[in-house]
C-alpha cells in the first residue's frame, strides 16, 4: 500500500510468466482511499442522523481506451438523499438505486484514457468516523521471563459531524439506558486479542479506566471491550494506552537446537477492530529485543504492504547495561485491514548476551555491600579517642 501525492500515479505490474496468446489472466488491484468523507451538514444535534459526502469517478480510473464499464457502490445505509445523476452517458437512469447500493453505467461507448466523470454521492452514517493521528505500539522480548510485552498508545478523534449544541449527560444516559439507540458517538471499543492474552489493562491521561471488559481463552482468540472514559462526539479527541502480556514460546522459534539465531513473528497491527474501520494517520511500529541480541534481518508478510521507514537504535530500562536492541518501522496512512501482516524479525542473542544482565546485577549488589562494609570501617566520632 503506497501513498500518493497526486490525483493519478502509475505502476507497473509484473507477471511471473509471459502471457501467451488468446490466453487469459484475472488480477485484482485492491487500494483504500482515506480521508474520502465529509460530514453534510457539519453540525447536528446529539441525537441527530449524521451523513457524509463521497466524492468520486463514475469513470473507473485507467491509463488504457475502456469500450464497456460500470461502476457499483455499495454504502452502510438505504438513506441515500442525494446523488448526482449523469444525462446521456447511458440510455437508461444513471444511476440505478438498489437499496443500499448505487450503479453507474454500464457506459457501452469508449471512455478515453484517464476520463473522469466525478459525482458525489450523500447518504446516511451513524457511526463514528474514527482516525488515529498517531499510534505508538511496542512489543517487548523477554526470554528470561519467557514473556512478549505488548503496549499501545493511540491519538484518536472523531472526525464525524460536531454536535451543535452542547453535550447534556442526562439525554446520553437516557438514551444509552432505554435502548441503544444509532449514534455518531464512539461508545466503545473492540479489540480482539491473541489466544492466552493475559494481564491486560486500559489507562488514559487521568489514569486507570475500570469500563472495560475482558474474555480470555487458551484456544481462541480473547476479547477486550473498552469504554473510553466519555463518548467520543464528532470533533472530539480522546487519548489512551492499552497493554497485555503473551507467551513468548508463541511468537518466538529456535533456529537451530545449538544455534543462537531466533526467529520473531509478530503481527504488524493489533488494536481496535470496528465495522465502520480505523485509519491511521502515522504509525511507530517499535520491537525492543533482549539486551546484547543482534538484528539479522526482517520481512514482513501480506498483501496491500504499507511503506515503512527502518531505523534500529537502544533503548534503556530498568538495570540495563547497554541498552535493548531496538527495530523502529513508521507508516503513514494505514489501514485495520492490514491485520493479515505480520514482522519477520532474525537475530542473534548468544548465552554471553543471556547471563550479561544477572552478572551486571550481582556485581552492582557486591560492590554497594563492598562499599558499605569499607564506610563501617571509617571512624566519624566527633570527640577525641581515649589512650
């Protein structure tokens, strides 16, 4: 997945075989657009219907002369106001309404290369519009506690329509205690979680928030449901950091029985999953080896990879002599789809690198009981010593 700077970017598509003559091959291109959605109007009422604005091409996009297209949209709602129309492109209506789905086309005329025909489509969606200007997650190796450490800070807000007057709490638990009536408020949040997840938790900037629930399971995948400490309304922000600990025999592989190259395997992108999606503005990826490992290599796996940015550095903690070998990967513009990605991650760690942080311990103990016993032998009396 690639970020582009311009309405129209070409690449290129390579076979592994020439195709052969009167021979045919079916490919699909997947690609995600973000930040697509405007609310219309911008401000409603609490309890109000939201709706967004997509703006598009009737005309599917292409580098090539196209004699026959059409063009479906499917959208979360049948509450679809208005929609643009299009005069003779087609013989019939264009578009066809179906429910909850728009079809433009079929254009049986030759479209030229790179035509547009924009329209803009509005339709109805409680639902949140939820974007992370940053996401910060860590995972954290440590094989003397045979334990992966998993911790995620996430930047979000709501970037659906802005509430015109102000929140009343009394009209929010109202409706929240009666029925769970569709709102364009984040309620909560979802996240699945590895099988045998344990010891997880949910702060935010004033501390620990206890409105979460959390089903662990040894064979399935566990589940953590977070309720942020108020609703998130369109235009609003909340910030928090959600953690939990895996067995590290899991995620981590011997290479050999006598070797010292491990093999990690981690997924890219964890977090909330939502029906309507999350997008990621900016993502730091950051996975903190054990002291004295060395990094060999990395990969990651999957389709729609985003572009990422390497850095490797130290990181610093508690009785650390040199500090943790660490692998930084930034992203810009990720989607929750990217879960199917995993990080490949080779690297050295020797059984010198394994004893170096107890040997740095028992030798830091010694030396304080080594000078505490040298100050019991110092005289500080005040008066004069007796003959």
């Amino acid at each position: 997945m690639l970020t582009c700077s311009r309405p129209s970017q070409y690449y290129i598509i390579t076979f592994s075989e020439p195709l052969a003559p009167q021979q045919q091959l079916t490919f699909s291109v997947s690609y995600f657009v973000l930040g697509a959605l405007t609310p219309l109007p911008a401000q409603i009422q609490q309890q109000g219907k939201q709706y967004l604005t997509y703006s598009f091409s009737a005309y599917f996009p292409s580098a090539y002369p196209t004699l026959k297209q059409k063009t479906n949209v499917k959208f979360a709602s049948a509450d679809i106001p208005d929609y643009t129309t299009t005069t003779g492109l087609t013989k019939s209506k264009d578009p066809e309404v179906q429910g909850t789905k728009l079809t433009y086309g079929p254009y049986d005329s030759k479209v030229e290369a790179g035509a547009v025909q924009p329209v803009t489509v509005r339709y109805e969606f409680t639902k949140p519009v939820l974007v992370v200007s940053l996401l910060e997650r860590d995972v954290e190796v440590s094989h003397w506690g045979g334990n992966l450490a998993v911790e995620e800070r996430y930047w979000l807000r709501n970037d659906g329509a802005t509430l015109k007057d102000n929140f009343n709490r009394v009209t929010w638990a109202t409706s929240n205690f009666y029925q769970q009536a569709p709102t364009s408020a984040l309620r909560e949040l979802k996240v699945p979680l590895k099988a045998g997840s344990t010891d997880v938790y949910f702060t935010d900037d004033i501390g620990n928030v206890s409105t979460s629930r959390f089903r662990p399971s040894e064979v399935r995948d566990a589940s953590y449901e977070l309720k942020p400490r108020y609703p998130v309304f369109g235009g609003w922000k909340y910030s928090f950091r959600i953690g939990w600990n895996n067995a590290l025999s899991s995620f981590v592989r011997k290479l050999k029985r006598s070797s010292d190259t491990h093999i990690l395997r981690v997924p890219f992108i964890e977090g909330p999953k939502m029906a309507e999606g999350v997008q990621y503005e900016r993502m730091e990826f950051r996975i903190i080896l054990p002291e004295g490992s060395k990094i060999l290599k990395w990969e990651t796996t999957g389709a729609n990879l985003p572009l990422l940015t390497e850095s490797q550095g130290l990181h610093k903690t508690f009785m650390d002599t040199l500090g943790r070998t660490t692998l930084t990967l930034s992203a810009a513009n990720v989607v929750d789809d990217l879960r199917d990605m995993e990080v490949l991650i080779s690297y050295e760690y020797t059984g010198a690198s394994a004893r170096r942080k107890p040997l740095s311990i028992i030798a830091a103990f010694s030396s304080v009981f080594v000078v505490a016993w040298l100050l019991s032998l110092v005289d500080v009396s005040i008066g004069r010593r007796q003959k």
